[in-house]
C-alpha cells in the first residue's frame, strides 16, 4: 500500500473500529457490513463505508467486510503490527488504573517503565513493573527503545515532566493531567482530558 | 442569546478554551488574542475566531477578547452555569482518581456519588464520599437529582452498569470501560477512550 495522509478524523475513529473487531473475531464472526458496525458504533454506515474505502477497503455485496483481514489492515495503517514501547509519569491511581489497561492494549503499545518523585513509590510495584526514580527516565527510554510517554501527574508539573519526555528523546506523548503543555512541534501530543470530556457532555443535556 | 445547534466538533473545543481561559483568569490576564489562543492550543487562529463568532463573540481588533466575558458566555453555551450532580459506579483506581478531579470541574458537573458492587469498597471513603451498594442508585439518583454517570467499571459489568443507570433515569454517560455499550438513543453517550488515544497516537510515530 503507497503512503498517505489520512484525516486526524479518520484517524481517531480506526481505533474505535479495529476494538469492536477484535471482539466480533473473539466471537468467531467472520464478516461484518457497514450497517452492522455502524448501529453498534453510533456511526453513519456511509461514513463507515468512506473511512474503510480511504485505504481501499471494500466490503463485498450482501457480505460485508472481511473481520480478520479488516483488523490486520487497520493495525498496519496504525502501526500496531508491532510492540510499542511506553513509559508512564506518575504511579498514583490514574497510573495505577492505566498499567491495569495493558491486556486490553493487545502488544500493541505496551506499557514498559513506570516512574515516579515521590520516594514513597519509588521501588513499589506496579503489576510486574517496579516504580522507577526520574532519574532513571533517559537511560530507561534509551534502553527500552521506549517512543511514547503518557503523563499521570498533577497539573502542577506537568509541563516538568514533558520536558524530561522531550530530552530523554520521547516521540510523543498523551497528557492526562487538566492542563496545557508545550511541546516542540516534531513531538505529536494528545490531550487525554477527563474534565473536557465531562464539560462537553453538559451541552447535551436538556 | 437564541437557542442554535452547535456541531459537535465546536462543543468539543469549548471546554478546551474553557480551561485555558480560567488558567488566563488566574493569572489576572484581562484580554487574549485569538494568536493567542492558538498558539497555546495547537489550534488555527482562524478556527478559533470562527468558533466564537458562532455564538456571536468577536474580539476586538489589536486588543483581543475579553477573558471574564468569554469564560461566562462558554459556560452559559455549555450549561455550566449551575451545578450539576455526578454519579461514579467503581470505585477502583480510576474512579479514585477521577473523584481527585473534583477541583478541576471548578463546580460545574460535581461527583456527589460514588457505588461499587464490592463488599470490600461499600462504606469506605473516596474524599468526603462513602461508597455506597448498587441497590442505593435509584434512589440516590432520585434524592440529588443526579444527571450523569459515570462509568469505571471493568468492561464485562460496564453494560450492566449503564443499563442500571438508565433505569435509574440519567440522561448522559461517560464510559471509561474499554468496550462498547448500546443506550436507548434518548440518553447521551461519550466514551472516554484510553486504549483508542494512544492507539491513534501510534499512527503518528515515524
């Protein structure tokens, strides 16, 4: 397949497609139409059909798409046909419920190294991951080939450790704390934001 | 002000304005630039001034918008301008830690309840809030007049949970639970998708 520049948009939705494959290929379906994925994904089927035609995918009348090739597909165009290593900032809960996420990440990305400033969690564990010191971060990344950073501390200083990310050579990053950070323009970063979330879901009430 | 539809893609980036304009307010800045604005966000300037044109807010020329009016005129946009009451089902390490950003949400949608199934999580403490059984939703929901929940629960009980939620009469749902869950069309559902952000962010690496 030639390289192309696929939509932000188009983007964000493969993930949400290539989950709910990976559950209809655990339920042993093999093909899947458009109209299917779109009722139980609350997507128009049409915008389905164009996102999956982008990269020259198409279902076959009456059929549908093919499951299993559809997911290998996906995750090639995502990366995913590899393990990607992440190191996490910040072992309190929301660090601790991200590490419990790893199985549903399926080797894909997968988190490598835990740290943490406090000297209370330096040195606890983590599922099979010690919490490492920051000091520790560079030579970390460095050896792990680790590429993605994710931020689980407070607001506060939360700008300190995306430096560090940056110096120790991180690709990008997906920030979880409520605040904005600066980053240079070659490091892609996610905002992960809980608040802004909740914020936008007011509107839709009545 | 009259009453319009605003697309989904601008009620998305209010929030995100919201926040950086009460991070403005902090710091006693009076007026910001759409320039501004930009820059701090990674977004385009001429897509900021057209999403605040849409309900009618223009900056003025040279000096830029005026940061209270704005944060008011968002807040009223996203009907943030009154309280409203927040229910938690699990009471695990993400719901511990999305009950810490309590302060965030700067009383606007406030976590007043939090429910486990657990016998080991009823009656402990979250912050000031006692965990409480299932069979106290209904009437909790009732009593605070509670308008949205929550989801932290792992992904096999997280349909059981929205469809308690449902009939305990909440309008909108915020799903951390990895997987897809089905609602009746009248109630509004986000999914606040961990694995899907950093899967997407992967497409991003070189």
């Amino acid at each position: 397949m030639k390289e192309m520049k696929i939509s932000e948009a188009v983007v964000r939705r493969l993930p949400i497609y290539l989950r709910y494959l990976n559950e209809l290929r655990m339920s042993e379906v093999q093909t899947v139409s458009s109209q299917e994925l779109g009722q139980r994904l609350n997507l128009n089927p049409a915008q389905i059909r164009k996102d999956l035609a982008y990269f020259g995918e198409f279902g076959k009348k009456g059929i549908g798409y093919d499951v299993g090739y559809l997911i290998e597909k996906i995750r090639h165009i995502l990366k995913l046909d590899q393990v990607i290593p992440v190191a996490l900032v910040g072992a309190g809960n929301l660090g601790h419920a991200l590490c419990n996420y790893n199985t549903y990440l399926k080797n894909t990305m997968k988190i490598t190294a835990v740290f943490d400033a406090s000297p209370n969690k330096i040195g606890t564990q983590i599922n099979q991951l010690t919490v490492l010191p920051m000091d520790k971060l560079s030579e970390t990344v460095n050896e792990q080939k680790i590429r993605v950073g994710i931020i689980t501390v407070p607001s506060a200083v939360a700008q300190h450790v995306a430096d560090q990310f940056v110096q120790a050579g991180i690709e990008a990053i997906l920030n979880f704390a409520p605040t904005i950070i600066k980053v240079p323009s070659h490091i892609r970063i996610h905002q992960a934001d809980f608040t802004a979330e909740l914020h936008s879901l007011a509107y839709y009430l009545d």
